[in-house]
C-alpha cells in the first residue's frame, strides 16, 4: 500500500467486519424461551479470545490485500 495510513485504514475496516462476523459463533444462552426471541446475553462470550483471533486473521488479510494491490492484479482497480 501506498502508506502507512493506508494500511491501518485498510486494517482497520477488515478487522471490523471480521469481529462481527466471528461474534457470533459459540453462542449459548442460559434459558430457552418460547417466543421467538432470544433469552438474553449469552452465558460465555470469550470476547477476549474472539477479538484476538480476529485480530490474527485481520493482519493476513491485510497482508494478502496488500500483495494483491503490489502485484498489479488489481492495478485497474486501485491506484
């Protein structure tokens, strides 16, 4: 990428939509409930361990993005 800007930009929007794509998984509330709505906070949601996996898959994204834009496939693309 051109700058260091750039890239913690870039970093930056692919770790959001990573987090709130990994959010989700292992979810397990405490009660069921019988509407269809859901029963609360969930009992675990290891926040923690989440943000830092995202945190690791964010960096290779960034990382393969950048190659990408470096190897000129992308050169009609990005300037």
């Amino acid at each position: 990428m051109q700058s260091w800007f750039t890239a913690a930009l870039v970093y930056v929007i692919v770790w959001w939509l990573l987090f709130f794509m990994v959010l989700p998984i292992g979810v397990r509330h405490d009660r069921k409930d019988e509407h269809a709505e859901a029963s609360g906070a969930p009992r675990n949601p290891r926040m923690l361990i989440k943000a830092g996996i995202t945190s690791l898959v964010a960096v290779a994204v960034t990382y393969g993005i950048d190659q990408l834009i470096r190897s000129g496939m992308l050169a009609g693309l990005v300037q």
